[in-house]
C-alpha cells in the first residue's frame, strides 16, 4: 500500500509543514509524545498506522483510552495508550514520532530529543510542532489574561513585576510560587527559538526542516516583519514546526 499524505487543507498542525507534511500508510508504527485525550493518534490510525499514545498525565490518558473504546473495533485495535514519558518506552523501532504543542513545556529538551532518536528505527522522522513560545506575545498561554481582572496585553508576563505573577499564581494554586518554570499547569520552560534551533541541531538527528508559524491576519503579518530582525525573533517568533529524521549511520 502506497503513502497517504495527510490533508494539509483541513488541518493547520499538518500544514504547518509544508511539502515536508508526513505521509502514512498500514504498516507503519507512530509514536505520540503528549497525546492528550488522543484525537491526533485516532487521526493518524485511520490512515491505517499503528500507533502509541503516550503522555505523563493520568487524566489524559483515562480519557483517551474511554475515547478509543468507542471507536470501530478494527481502528480501536490500532491505538494503545500509556501514561508514561518516551524514556519508558521500550520498543526502538518507531518509523515517526509526532509531537504537537508539548516541547514548550518540556524541562529537559536534548534529553527528550536523545530518547526519540534512540527510538526511532533508521530513515524515520520526528515531527514537532508547538506553540506559542515563552517569549511571544501570548506566551504565557493566556494564564494572565483568565487571573487580572483587567485582561492583559501582549508580552504581559514579561513586562509586569515577577512578584505580582507570583503572587496572583500563589493565589490561584494555593501554595507558593517562586519560579516561572512552575506556572501553573503549565511548566514553561522559557527556552528562546535560537535555543530551540541549538538543541535541534545537536540532537544528533538530521535537521529536514526548521518552519516558524507564518500569519495570516494583518498584526500576525507586521509580526513577521520584525520576527527577521536580529535581537527581536524571540519576540515574535509564535511557534517553530520541524522535521528531524534519523539517518542510517546514527545511532
């Protein structure tokens, strides 16, 4: 059975990459690195691919598993789910790794990015798409904008003082709050897009591709303007899309 390209018209995580959007077929086994209630992995099963599911969160993964227990027997037996990190997973033989909106909250990047290049067989690729980054406009993932009772503006939890931050987070979970690191629910890791690109590079995988989210309303396009001048791109770079692949000769 031939490759089937995804529909990169209808889904914007696809058509972020591009002409280097992945194609599946029956026979190939995915991985999902924070699949959540697992709509994507049920996405990529229906193109006929074996698929793991695996996120840390319990929550996520008693949800997904009652989502995958409605589906048609033959799509259902396609998709298992774990609650685990990749670390744990012992199968070394994934032909793709997709992993939507997670690095962003991901502490310990190149260890993440060892594990995938451990586990994916040689020729496969790791998709990675996520968004916003820490030091966007929205980075803070809106957080600010549900706790002041004034809304917010862009790059607002960068430019109000850190003790109000923390205290209004203190406040919201009930313990105190001391690092950024520990937003809440969130865990940003506050990593720039040169550091990203860095770590990219040095995973000892194949860098295919390196995207930044491209915008399509008339604020997102001046954006993009000043995402291309030196010193300004982590402040308005929104989201990176890449395309890692592990060559034959890597190990």
């Amino acid at each position: 059975m031939g490759y089937e390209r995804v529909n990169t018209e209808r889904d914007d995580f696809w058509r972020k990459f591009g002409d280097d959007a992945p194609r599946f077929s029956a026979g190939l086994r995915v991985m999902e690195i924070g699949c959540g209630t697992g709509s994507r992995s049920f996405e990529i099963a229906s193109h006929g691919a074996q698929v793991l599911g695996i996120d840390p969160s319990a929550v996520m993964i008693e949800s997904a598993e009652q989502e995958r227990q409605k589906l048609e027997p033959r799509l259902a037996e396609r998709v298992s789910f774990r609650q685990c990190t990749i670390q744990d997973v012992e199968s070394d033989d994934f032909d793709i790794v997709i992993s939507e909106d997670s690095f962003e909250h991901i502490v310990d990047v190149p260890d993440v990015l060892a594990a995938i290049r451990d586990k994916l067989a040689p020729g496969g690729r790791a998709y990675i798409g996520f968004g916003p980054l820490y030091h966007s406009p929205y980075g803070d993932h809106g957080w600010l904008q549900a706790n002041l009772p004034y809304g917010f503006l862009p790059w607002s939890h960068l430019l109000l003082p850190k003790s109000l931050t923390y205290r209004l987070a203190g406040k919201k979970i009930g313990r105190p709050f001391t690092d950024t690191i520990d937003w809440p629910f969130l865990a940003l890791n506050q990593h720039t897009t040169a550091d990203f690109k860095r770590m990219f590079v040095e995973s000892g995988l194949k860098v295919v591709c390196i995207r930044h989210v491209e915008h399509d309303s008339l604020a997102g396009k001046v954006f993009d303007i000043f995402r291309r001048v030196p010193g300004l791109s982590k402040y308005f770079t929104d989201g990176i899309y890449c395309v890692l692949e592990k060559t034959p000769d890597q190990h």
